[in-house]
C-alpha cells in the first residue's frame, strides 16, 4: 500500500485547529485526507511522494491541470504590479468580453468571488427584477451556500401546509420561511413542473437550473424537459437562471447553448478564474440593471472586496482564451473514450454499474440502469460501500477518482489516461467488490 505517514501527521496536526481535522466539509477522508505538495499538469503529488493523476481538480475547476504554463506566465508580473485594487482595470473588461462573445445568454456580468456569491447574487437580481420573492429549483442539485439554494440540495422533508413536500433546509436552526419560498421539483420531470409551479407562480422569481446537476445524478436533461421548463417560465413571467458554475466547461458557449436552454441570467465560476477565485453572473442587460444603471440608483448593491481582483480575472481569461473550440472538441473526444470504455467493461463484466456525463465529465453510477433523478441516484449502504471501494482502489492504482460527484478531465491529459482509467475499472470489477473493510 502506498506511504501516508506524512499525510497522517498532517491530519493529526489539522485535527487541533479544524473541525473535523479539515478546511472544508468536501475534502474527502477515507480514511484520511491526503495532503498535497504540489501538482503537475493532469497529475498531483502528495505529501508522501505518490504522483496520483487528478480527476477532481479541484471540483472541475482546473480545466488546463495544474500550473498550466501561460497562466503562469502572465501572472508573474501581475504579482509584482499589485494584486488588487479599489480602481477597475482593463483586464475585468477583457475577462467580460470574452463572456459576453461567447455565451449567448450574456449581454452583461459581474464578477463575484465565488459560486456561493454568484448564485446568491443572480437569485437577488431575480428578485430585485421580478418583485416576487420565491424560487424552483431540483432536487439534489448543488448550487453552493447562500441559504435559498441550499434548500433542497438533500432533498425534501415533511409537508407543509399545503401540502407540498418542503425542501430539506441547508442546517439545522435555519428559518423555516426559507422552506417556504422554495420550491422542489423532480430533474427531467417534464409533465409534473408546470403543475408544482403554477399554483404558486405568481410569487416566483426564478428556475434555478444546473443543465446536468452533477449530485443528482450528472444526467443529461431531456429535450422534453427542457422545452416544459422554458414554456412554464414564460408563461408565469418566471426568469430562468442556468447555474454553469460547473457545466460551464460542457462547450464553448457553455452548457445551456448545448442543451437548448434559453436562461435570462447565466452563473458562473470555476474554469473561468484560470484556478483563482472567481464567480460570475451575467445576462440579459435589462435584467442586471438591478445592480445599477447611469440613471438609476442599484435595486441590488453587489460589491465585494476582491471581487473582479486582476489576478482571478487575467488567469481567467487567458485559461479561457486557450479554450478553443478546437480545445473543447479534444477534451470531448477524450470523455467519450473514457465513458464508452467504462460502459464496455461493464457490459463485458455484466456487472450493476452504468456511467453517466457529457463532455469533460463523468460518473460511475453502482446502479444497472442510469438512475432518472436525484432520488433515483441515492445509494444504498451497500452501494455506497462499493463506490467507497472503487475509489479506494482508484487511490491504490494512483488515481484520485471523486466520490458520489462528477470526475473531470483536463486539456494535459491524453487518450493513454484514458485507458489507464478504464483498465484500473476493469481490475476492480475482476476482483470482484471489496468488502468495506478492505
Ligand atoms: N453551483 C454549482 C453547480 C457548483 O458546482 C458549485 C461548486 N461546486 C457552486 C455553485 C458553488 O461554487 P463555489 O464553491 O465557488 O462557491
């Protein structure tokens, strides 16, 4: 088995100054986190010196892999000049073209610190823009921190007076009047949505929607279902908010535009700070005129300290100026071997798994068939011990394979990572599954 002593002494030192011993409650620790040195384009290397290839990246955020050379580069001098600033500077400007040329949905944006921020800031304009105060979203789906979009992310609870089931509320303690105004509804689920929404349109701001919501299931949104929610929304005068903070990176003018999705306000984040912090939220202009007009005082104040930072914003648009159509096109090829190989493996094995994702992205259901939604997607104890297996035998053969979330690829990888995926798959399905304890 692989050396961790160092990364062992780090969690017991961590487990002093953190709750739960981590930073964040999405590190994952099983059985312990492995701590980082640094990493190197498609590949990380650990603390205790194993090189394993990364098909987290942070989260999807690291498109080009790490220290991706021309970002590098670029933001050598940036350092040196001052790394951020109360006065604009041209680069937030170039970063927003680059936005605005190439995803159809954005007239204007606005650049925020982070996913959370985006979302939170985009349901604000809703509001702000439409005079009502609730939202839909699905269930499962993630969208980050702020209270509204967290509702739901588990799924939904007891009924309420309506008897509408309520959404799960991000804690413990949370005003239950956000329950209220949230309301949950099924992914793909065509024929039920105009139904669940038009009772209580009239107080609707938003559908808050993740064309592929990557922990609900990563599946692809039917053209059904996509054609019932842009009729409801238009119908009730409801606005469509795509968050892409994760999908963005589905294609060159995002994921929307390659599912036939027409949102008022898009939200991004992740690919587009070239690996720095970033968040954005952008859309048809009259809409984000809520953050301000020449003549109008802001019906939505957004600042933010580092927000449109020079760092976040040239690293961003130079990660995404490499991004080429020509970029996305390779990176697609690559998914298509990764996941028709999986598919084959398991089809030749005839063992219950099935792969879902598109593009860049990926993920190992331990279900036969591909689950329809996020409570279709829910594992059992038993399955979720058999994906813990997977990725700890992932882990053993040098690959960080995420669990229970999307796995990613990046621009320096090849077709020779793909196969080696694939043939470390196989050799876990050959081994038939581990029990928990191995
Ligand atoms: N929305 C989606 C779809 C996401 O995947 C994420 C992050 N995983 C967020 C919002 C929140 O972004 P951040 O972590 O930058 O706050």
């Amino acid at each position: 088995a692989p050396d961790r002593a160092r990364s062992s002494n780090l969690y017991r030192r961590g487990q002093r100054v953190f709750p739960a011993g981590v930073s964040r409650a999405t590190i994952e620790k099983d059985p312990l986190p492995i701590y980082l040195e640094r990493g190197e384009g498609a590949y990380v290397v650990d603390v205790d010196g194993n090189r394993l290839l990364d098909l987290n990246n942070n989260f999807t955020t690291l498109i080009h892999g790490h220290g991706f050379g021309p970002v590098v580069e670029a933001i050598g001098d940036v350092l040196r000049q001052g790394t951020c600033f109360a006065n604009p500077m041209e680069h937030e400007i170039a970063l927003a073209e680059l936005l605005v040329s190439r995803i159809p949905a954005v007239e204007h944006v606005r650049f925020v610190n982070s996913g959370t921020e985006a979302v939170m800031y985009a349901l604000k304009a809703a509001r702000a823009f439409t005079g009502r105060s609730s939202i839909v979203r699905f269930e499962g789906a993630y969208h980050g921190a702020y209270d509204w979009a967290e509702a739901g992310q588990n799924g939904v609870g007891e009924s309420g007076v309506s008897g509408r089931r309520l959404p799960k509320l991000g804690y413990t303690g949370a005003p239950k009047a956000i329950a209220d105004s949230v309301i949950v509804v099924d992914f793909n689920d065509a024929s039920g949505l105009d139904a669940a929404i038009a009772p209580v349109a009239a107080d609707i701001a938003a559908i808050l929607v993740d064309p592929m919501p990557s922990r609900a299931g990563l599946l692809h949104p039917s053209a059904d279902f996509i054609a019932a929610l842009s009729a409801t929304a238009r119908k009730h005068g409801i606005l469509i908010i795509a968050d892409e903070v994760l999908n963005l990176r589905q294609g060159f003018a995002g994921a929307s535009a390659r599912y036939g999705l027409e949102p008022d306000l898009v939200v991004a984040g992740k690919i587009i700070g070239g690996g720095f912090p970033i968040g954005a939220v952008g859309g048809r202009a009259d809409i984000m005129a809520v953050f301000g007009a020449d003549d109008k005082a802001p019906l939505v104040s957004q600042g933010g300290t580092f927000s449109a930072n020079p760092v976040s914003m040239i690293a961003g648009r130079i990660a995404m100026e490499a991004l080429t159509p020509g970029a996305f096109d390779r990176l697609e090829e690559l998914g298509d071997r990764v996941r028709s190989g999986l598919a084959q493996v398991i089809s030749k094995r005839g063992v219950p798994f099935s792969v879902s994702g598109a593009a860049s992205l990926f993920r190992v259901h331990p279900k036969k068939d591909l689950p329809a939604n996020y409570r279709a997607a829910q594992m059992s104890a038993q399955e979720a011990s058999t994906m813990r297996a997977l990725s700890r035998h992932f882990l053993a053969h040098g690959i960080l394979l995420p669990f229970g979330a999307a796995a990613c690829l990046s621009t320096p990888m090849t077709t020779a990572e793909m196969d080696r995926i694939v043939a470390v798959f196989d050799d876990f399905l050959a081994q038939g599954e581990p029990s928990d304890g191995d």
